[in-house]
C-alpha cells in the first residue's frame, strides 16, 4: 500500500466496533506478545498499525499506547505517524486537546491532507458542522482527488439536510470514480431524498445499467437481482411508484431532468415490479404480496 | 604453453597484500558511498499550498474532461462546475500568485535565480563529487604503489585481443593474455562489483560507479527534478477552449437510460433500437 492511500485511510478512520478489529485485536496482541511483528519486516510495522487502529475500535488504550509507542520509536517525523497519534488522542482527550493538535500540525506542513481531513472530522465530531464544511471543501479545494474526502463533505451536507449540495459533493467523487456504482447509488438516494424524483429515477436506472450480470449464463430477464442491483431496482420501483401517483412529482426536478414519458415510466414500472418480486420469490420461497405498497414495504426490511 | 605457465612464479605475497587488499578496498568504498549519497540526500522541498493547488487546478478540468463524452453526471452538474472552472481559470482564481496583473509583462522565471530549483542542481553535483573522488583516489593510489604488478592468472585462455584489457600498465608484447595487471584488476572490479553491492545492500543501491560513469549526468538527470517553470496562466487559458470543446461532446450516460434498460430486460420491441 503506497503512501497517499494509507493517508487516505487513515484520514477517513472513525471507530466503529467492528467484529473485524475484534479479530485483528485478537491476533494482533498474541504477536504483539511474542514479539512477531519484528520479525516481519516492513509490513511487520504497518500490521502494528493496524493493531493499534483496531486496539482503540475495541477501547483498549493501553495496547494502543504501546504499540504506538513502538512506532513512533521507529519512524519519529513521519506525517503517517502523526495522524495514528492524533486519532489515539481523538480516543481518550477531549475534542480541543487533538483539534489544538491537528492545527499544530497544519501550521508546520500546511499540505499534509489526511491530517487536514481529521480537523474537519474532529470539528464535526464536536458538532461544528459549518466549520468542518469549510475545513473539507477548502481542502477539496486542494486536493480535488480525494474521493472520501468528497463522500464526507457529502455525508456533512446530507447530515443537515442540504441536499443539493450533498450532490454537488457526490458529483465531484462520480467524476472522480466513475466506475463505481456504490457512488451512483448514494447520489440517487440523495436526489431522491432532495424530492428530485426524476434524476433519481435515471440514476438509479444507470446503477441496474452497471452492476447487474450482462455476461452471465442466463439474459437480464432471466436473472435474480442481488445486492446493489436489488437496491437499485427497489429505488427504481419507489421512484415510478412516487411518479406515477403524484404526478406533479414529474416536473418537479431541481436539475431540470426530464422524466420519462408516461408509456416508458408505466414499463419501467413494470420491470421493476417484476424484477422486485422475482428477488422476493428467491429470497424468502414464498409468493410475494399484491400490493405494491406491501411489497416496498418489506422489502425495505430486506434489504436493511 | 607450459613454458610460460612455468616461466612465471607469483609470490603469495602479491596475492595477500595487494589483490585482496585491493578488492576489499573497492567493496568497502563502494558500500561508503552508498551510506554517504544517503547521508547527502536532501528530502524533496515541501511545496507550499498555493503550489499544488495551481498544479492541480488543471487536473480538475481534466477529469471532467475525460468522461465528458458518457459523463456520470447530470447536464446541469456538468455545465455548473464546467462554467465555475472556466470562469476561475479567466480569472486566474488559481494561481499561485493570484489574479495576473493586465499590463505586467509574463516572462518565465529563470531557473537559476529559484534557490528551490538550485537545490536539485545541487544535490546532483553532490552525488557526482561523491562518485568520482574516490574512484580517482584509488586509482592513483594502484598507480602509485602497484605500477606494473601481475596479479593473477585467469584459469582459461583468452585470445590476443584482450591484451589491452587484461595488462594495461604493463608494456610486454609476449607475455600470455591470461596474466591481468593490477590496473586491469581496479576496471574489473570497478565494472563487476554491481553484483556485489545489490547482495549487501539491496537493488536500488547508489554504490555502483560504472553506472553513474556510463552516463556523466546520469545522476543529476535521475534525481528528482523540480517540475520547469511553466506559466500556468497560459495553460489555464489553453485549458478553457478544451473544456469548451468538451462541453460541446457532452451527453450524460443517463440521458436515454430507460430506453436502454427496457431493451436490455426484452421490454421493447427490438426495432425501435436506434
């Protein structure tokens, strides 16, 4: 893993409670113990630093420290090792203490972004909102490439309900990664979430387009749509269902997209139906329901 | 030729205190010099801010420009943050040194007169001087002590034509090829010692010299050089026509997405396929 993207890993870490770094955890410490890491080398230090990452996910701040400690022995200047600190600061110190120590850090390399990344996530995290919006998109400003950076910003905006700009972020990182269609999915979301229905529809539309299996052994019609593809079918289904009941909805696009006509929009419909309940009928071996007020419904459950 | 196999006795002594210490002498200046270019190296100078955020400003107009001709984002969303680019780009929004003067006469820094760029002339020059002095060194120090002594013997034979390789220093047009001189033995090893080195100290080690002496400036071109000075304000400007020229390229991928899927899953006669 080279440089950029550990930073970029790093910049986006918060604690989540993972069984995952359980297991690191776990492992982690028995090498920790019999002194494997040193023997490993170059990657020996950075499976320490994920110890230590996995270490204060599971609240143990003494493990932390010590392998912190190892590492800052090891490589005392480095810009990696200054954000694994600030993030084991972010764990026990109040807010002010680490959000003083990125600000040190800035001011001595103004062009450390990952460091630039965590002032703007602990300022959120102290629910400075504002503040964090401006640190991130003034960092974006920078360093455009930072697709997570991007998704933050757009997380922040959705956070407080300022969807359109929410988009905007979302549409700098499709820019970005064009291929990945988690990315499409979260900017349908979005725009269904602003009310802007049709934009929804279509990008839900190019996300079944991207993921579901063309070159599988059976057709498209054929096939059972799983994942991703289920998601995006299900938001397909509730953007027609929305369309076709409230049809002022149509012309309702913030970005001036043009829904489909009514015969495309009654197929799609349709299809989506279709697609949904053959899904249903896989998943849980039973007929699905009528209705399809009924059969959103638990879907939603499902695909939660 | 047994007569000359037998005509010429060396003295172990030869062997012991002027081929080994030779040798020796090479491996442990070599590795030195891998330990003092290190020391030398300065870490690339940390570019301010403004810097990277003029470097990259073009990066951003292109990558909307790559994906301009099946773009993932909607017409508006392209043409908003096509125009908001174009439009800081006349306005010089992103240059390192703000918003260009009208009158101010552009000329290209010098590359002489940034002590930024000097430290990379620098650095090279350091390498050189590190490289050459003691290979100079040892050489006159062969010379000096060694002049004229046969050190070994090749175990095969060789024909006339390495004679000027294997005995140089030494003038005697009868003598076998496979006698080598103590100055032939210095540009053996000064040329077969790589080998040695990226044993002791890993593939991308700086004690080999006949590399560096291939190429003269092979060092100072290898070493990380500072971008030229370009005038970003002309870039910026070239940089609008082609957001301009992608704008006019553009079609969103979703545009006729519904026509597509609905060909795809066998819902529309296959005719009305453009």
């Amino acid at each position: 893993m080279d440089l950029t993207n550990s930073l970029q890993k790093l910049a986006g870490y918060r604690p989540k409670k993972t069984p995952k770094s359980k297991e690191t955890y776990k492992k982690g410490l028995v090498l920790l113990r019999n002194g494997g890491f040193a023997k490993q080398g170059d990657e020996g230090w950075e499976s320490l630093e994920k110890l230590t990452l996995a270490a204060l996910d599971q609240g143990d701040i003494a493990v932390a420290d010590e392998c912190l400690q190892l590492i800052v022995n090891k490589f005392p200047s480095s810009p990696r090792v200054d954000v694994l600190q600030g993030i084991r600061m972010e764990a026990t110190e109040p807010s002010e203490v680490s959000l003083k120590f990125y600000e040190e850090l800035l001011e001595a390399d103004p062009t450390n972004a990952a460091i630039w990344r965590r002032k703007a996530h602990v300022l959120r995290q102290m629910g400075k909102i504002d503040k964090s919006v401006q640190e991130l998109s003034e960092m974006l400003d920078t360093f455009y490439t930072d697709v997570e950076g991007w998704l933050e910003l757009a997380d922040a905006y959705a956070s407080c309900q300022q969807y359109t700009y929410a988009l905007q972020s979302l549409s700098h990182a499709l820019l970005l990664a064009p291929q990945n269609p988690f990315y499409f999915v979260q900017f349908a979301e979005t725009a269904y979430l602003a009310g802007d229905i049709p934009l929804a529809l279509k990008m839900f539309l190019v996300t079944v387009d991207m993921t579901d299996d063309e070159d599988g052994p059976v057709p498209p019609q054929d096939s059972i749509p799983t994942g991703l593809t289920l998601r995006a079918w299900y938001g397909v289904k509730l953007c027609t269902n929305k369309l076709i009941t409230e049809p002022r909805s149509m012309s309702s696009s913030a970005s001036n997209t043009l829904a489909p006509t009514t015969a495309a929009l009654s197929s799609i419909d349709e299809l989506s139906t279709e697609r949904l309940r053959t899904a249903y009928l896989n998943m849980k071996g039973e007929s699905p329901p009528k209705t399809d007020r009924e059969l959103i419904t638990i879907l939603a459950t499902i695909i939660q | 030729m047994p007569s000359s196999a037998v005509s010429l006795y060396l003295d172990p002594q030869i062997r012991d205190w002027v081929l080994f210490p030779i040798t020796v002498v090479m491996i442990l200046v070599g590795v030195l010099r891998h330990y003092v270019v290190l020391l030398l190296q300065s870490s690339p100078k940390k570019q301010m801010r403004a810097a990277i955020r003029e470097q990259r400003a073009l990066i951003r107009a292109q990558i909307l420009r790559t994906t301009s001709a099946r773009s993932p984002i909607p017409p508006t969303f392209y043409q908003s943050i096509s125009q908001h680019l174009s439009q800081a780009f006349t306005n010089g929004t992103y240059l390192k040194d703000g918003p260009p003067k009208s009158d101010a006469p552009s000329v290209p820094p010098n590359p002489l007169t940034d002590p930024s760029q000097m430290d990379g002339m620098m650095a090279g020059m350091k390498t050189q001087m590190v490289m050459m002095v003691p290979q100079m060194i040892i050489m006159g120090w062969i010379n000096f002590f060694f002049q004229g002594f046969v050190l070994i013997k090749l175990p095969f034979p060789l024909t006339l034509g390495f004679k000027s390789m294997l005995q140089r220093g030494i003038e005697t047009p009868d003598m076998d090829v496979r006698w080598v001189s103590s100055l032939s033995w210095y540009f053996l090893n000064f040329f077969g010692l790589n080998g040695l080195y990226r044993l002791i100290l890993g593939s991308d080690n700086s004690a080999d010299s006949s590399r560096d002496m291939t190429t003269p400036f092979a060092a100072a071109a290898a070493a990380p050089q500072p971008p030229q000075a370009q005038d970003f304000n002309k870039l910026f400007k070239a940089e609008r026509d082609n957001l301009e020229f992608a704008e006019g390229l553009y079609s969103w991928v979703g545009k006729d997405i519904e026509t597509t899927i609905l060909h795809k899953y066998g819902r529309l006669p296959p005719d009305t396929l453009r």
